[in-house]
C-alpha cells in the first residue's frame, strides 16, 4: 500500500458520525434532498426509461430498488440507473475547484448500498459526508481535466470508500476497494468535448456502479494492484505527483458544494440568472448583440466550439452558453421543457444565438473557482445597452438556498411524478434522515410512486 493511498484508508476508516456538527448533518440531509429532487423530476425522461429496461434485467437479485417504482435489482444496476435519473436534467449539485464535476453522483451507490444493507441514517450522513470530503479535496488537489481525464475519477473514489464504510470492510479491504475502483476505471474528458452524447450523463453513474463492485470485490477477497496512486504507472504517472490535502479536523466540504437552481451546466447559471433579471426591461426583437463575459472554463466549456452554436442533442444544449442565454431571453425561464426537440431547431431560437458573442474575461477568470461569474450585456436597436453581472448565482455556496428553497426545489419537482402526500411524506423522512432506522422501508420505498416497476 503506498503512502497516499495509506492516507486514504485511514481518513476512511475514523470517519465517524458521532463527531459531525448539525450543521454538517443538515448540510448532507439539504443535499439528500436535493438529490431526490433531481432523480424524481427524471423518470419519465427517455433515457431514465432505457437504465431501467437495463437494471430490469437483473430484477431476480432483488437487492435495491429503483427510485419512482417498485423495482428491485442490484446494487450495481441501481447504482447505474437511480443515477441516470440523478443527473439527466443536469439540475444536481456541483463543485468547482482546480477540476469541476457532480459529488451527488456518488450518492447513487451509497445509496445503493445502504437500501440492500438496510442502513440507519447515521451511517448513510456518516458515509455521504465522507464521500463529498473525499471527492471535493482530491478535485482541490490536482486538475485531473487539463490532463484529460473525467470527473468520475474523483467519484469512484469517493463513493467506494463511503461503500467501503456502510459495508464494514477492514481496514485492509479497503486499501483494495480503493485500488480496484480507481485502477480499472480513469474516464476520458472526451465525454465532455464536441457535441456531447448521453453519456455525458451517465459517467457518473457508471463511476458509482463501479465503485460498488469494487467494494463488493474487496468484500470477497480479491485483492487490487499495489501503489495504484504513487507506482510506477499509477496515478502519479498519468497526472503528475500531488499532494491530495485532506480535510482536517471538524471541517467538511459537504457544505462548500453548490446546489442548482437551473437545469443547465454550472458555469452558464449566473449568465442566465442575469437575463431572466433583464428580461422584464427589454424585447427579444429590439435586441442587436448579446455579450457574454465570463471565467475561462465557462467559456471553454460553454462557448468553445462550433456545436455551442448549433447543438443538436439536449446534453450539448444545456451546455450552450448561446442556447441558453437565448432561451431565458425569449421565454423568461428555463426549464427541462427548455430542451425539447423543437426548440433546439426552432428558427427564432437559432436567430437570437447568431447575435451572441462569448469571450473571457481576465477580471473575472481571476475570481473562479472562487466565485462562477459572467456578466452579461444586451445592445439594444436603440442603441442602449443593459447590463447585469453576478459572482455568486443563487444556490452558491457564497449565496446559497436557505432550506426552503431548496424543499420548493424538492416539491416542484416531485409534483412531475407523485402526489402531494406522498411528497410531504418522503420531504419529512429526509428532513429526519438522521433519525432513520432503515433506510429501505423509512425512505427508498416512500419514493415507489408508481405500481409496479412501470416503464
């Protein structure tokens, strides 16, 4: 076992609830909440439809359920497919540090995990909170993108190690769940570049997938290659030597994630919340030229190639600063109906995007990761131009949600899928998380809103 990954285990293996402030508790129940919201509100979505076609097929092991129906399949398969759900409308929590990505992917297996084990809420805040620690500090320590791999990285190592601890594996099977979920699993960052495809939704999920199985494999005896971080073609090989800083102390990383209230790419939120701010003061015809400035990643990310301009695939739509801007613009929201398959041709939407322009600004590259900010000008045929500019779109960190935002966020949702009992039932289970005896029957099955396991 080489130094870091010694590190690791150990960080793992005292994590302990009994020592989390309720600050960090309610801070890990807001983004339980949040995380049910997103996967609900996804159900009927066509790919959610497809991973359940697939974890159907492994509904003889009935080990957890999929969230919406009565299903039942394994761990892995609901792993893969709950997180499907949990990312499509691209509405789930996110963080920005030297790499960016999605801790709540992780959330599908541990809670996966914690519905086959029939965990208590304790252990499940225990194994989430150190989950985020893990993933939000490795993302603090080295830029895995840059060097062209994904965000999953960071979430198999994370949700394998908040397995690891829901499963009680030992302190030297978890040394081996750590290499068996990170050896066989570095993701390309290709997923995110062009013109994106499903998969840009489905790749942290398939991390959290792996990171079960690799929990399970160290579980049953098998053993993972020594120094997968510091060996000679280990991590350190691919990335560059780093120092990974783990959290010390009482202090917890959960709380520095940033909740969304948009269901586009986090770097598009503040230009967007400033056009639905100028909306009001302006005409969609009277405008002559849209100036989007913002951080190097937003636009790289957002405006760096052709198909931001034209995209023909929801995935590159809701990652189109153009797209986006001009939706808000013409319609005075957006929402996952902002992505259907008319609007991404319609005629009036691809004349508004012609009159965009993206560009970085070095005043506001200089505030990120810190801050995700963007300002935004429309020029009007009069002649004026409106400006607004925002660092901390709502939902940030620095300007986060108070509590009921985000139970709003939860019951506007869920409203898509279940009725208002059943969403106040399941809303009052994960606001007591921490009083949860099981988590199968207290909570997995209050979101079995429809009969059977219904397509």
């Amino acid at each position: 076992m080489d130094k870091t990954t010694e590190r690791l285990v150990d960080f793992a293996m005292n994590a302990e609830f009994a020592v989390l402030s309720p600050e960090t508790v309610h801070e890990c129940k807001r983004r339980l909440i949040d995380t049910f919201a997103s996967a609900i509100a996804a159900y009927d979505e066509p790919l959610s439809r497809a991973a359940r076609a697939l974890a159907r097929r492994y509904s003889q092991c009935a080990e957890a359920g999929i969230w919406g129906s009565s299903l039942q399949t394994t761990m892995e398969a609901a792993a893969f497919t709950n997180g499907v759900m949990l990312r499509y409308l691209d509405i789930s929590d996110t963080y920005q540090s030297k790499s960016a990505g999605h801790p709540s992917d992780m959330l599908s297996g541990i809670l996966a995990v914690a519905d086959h084990l029939q965990a208590d809420g304790p252990s499940v805040i225990n194994a989430t909170v150190l989950a985020y620690d893990v993933y939000c500090s490795f993302a603090d320590s080295v830029d895995i993108s840059s060097k062209g791999w994904d965000q999953p990285v960071y979430a198999i190592l994370g949700c394998v190690v908040g397995a690891g601890r829901l499963m009680g594996l030992s302190r030297e099977q978890m040394a081996n769940a750590v290499s068996l979920a990170l050896t066989p699993n570095m993701a390309l960052s290709q997923t995110r570049r062009g013109d994106l495809s499903s998969w840009k939704g489905c790749a942290g999920p398939n991390a959290s997938r792996n990171a079960v199985f690799a929990a399970t494999l160290a579980q049953e005896g098998f053993t993972g290659p020594a120094d997968a971080f510091e060996g000679e073609a280990g991590l350190w090989n691919v990335v560059g030597k780093f120092e990974w800083k783990l959290p010390a102390g009482k202090s917890h990383l959960i709380a520095h994630t940033h909740i969304k209230s948009l269901p586009i790419c986090y770097h598009g939120q503040s230009a967007v919340l400033g056009a639905l701010e100028m909306r009001p003061r302006i005409r969609v015809q009277d405008i002559n030229e849209i100036h989007v400035e913002s951080y190097g990643a937003a636009v790289r990310m957002m405006g760096g190639d052709a198909t931001r301009w034209a995209p023909t695939t929801r995935e590159t739509a809701d990652h189109s600063m153009p797209y986006v801007v001009s939706i808000a613009l013409m319609d005075g929201k957006v929402t996952a109906q902002s992505f259907a398959p008319e609007r991404l041709t319609d005629p009036a939407v691809r004349g508004l995007m012609r009159k965009v322009k993206v560009s970085e600004s070095a005043e506001l590259s200089a505030q990120y990761p810190e801050g995700a900010p963007s300002r935004l000008s429309v020029h009007t045929a009069s002649g004026e131009v409106l400006t607004t500019e925002i660092r901390y779109p709502k939902g940030h960190a620095k300007s986060p949600m108070n509590d009921d935002d985000v139970e709003k966020k939860f019951r506007d949702m869920f409203q898509e899928q279940g009725d208002a009992r059943q969403c106040e039932a399941a809303l009052q289970a994960l606001r007591n998380f921490e009083r949860v005896k099981d988590v199968k029957s207290d909570v997995i099955k209050l979101f079995a809103v429809r009969s059977g396991s219904a397509d």
